[in-house]
C-alpha cells in the first residue's frame, strides 16, 4: 500500500503553496522523490527549518517519514 501511496504527486500531501512550488522547481514531483530525502538535502535546497517541519509532519499522516522511513 505504501509503495502505490509514493507513486503519487505531492500535490496529495496538501503542502503549503509555497513549499509545494519550491518542490515542483527542484523537479521534486512524485511523493517517493521527496521520501527518500534527509533533512540536510532539503536546506540545501533552500528550504528553513519550518518548511521542513510542515513537511515532515505531512508525510507522517500519511505514516511515512523522510530517509524512506514507513511506520
């Protein structure tokens, strides 16, 4: 189920507007793209401390977490 859920656009994660065009310029498109990234990827492509937070918080409704991690 997981596998099916990253194959989704990241649209599906209801992001903030802001971070969700910050992603689509650095070609972060499906929801497996952004899953197996770290934190220190994400500052490195200019996203704070809060983006990342609104982030990872979204990703773990949806119980997967940055790292590839799946709960």
């Amino acid at each position: 189920m997981v596998g099916m859920f990253l194959e989704k656009n990241i649209e599906e994660l209801q992001l903030n507007i802001d971070i969700l065009k910050k992603l689509k310029e650095k070609n972060i498109i499906k929801i497996k793209d952004l899953w197996k990234m770290k934190r220190k990827e994400l500052k490195q492509l200019g996203f704070d401390d809060n983006d990342i937070n609104h982030i990872v918080i979204k990703l773990q409704l949806n119980a997967i977490d940055l790292n590839k991690k799946v709960y």
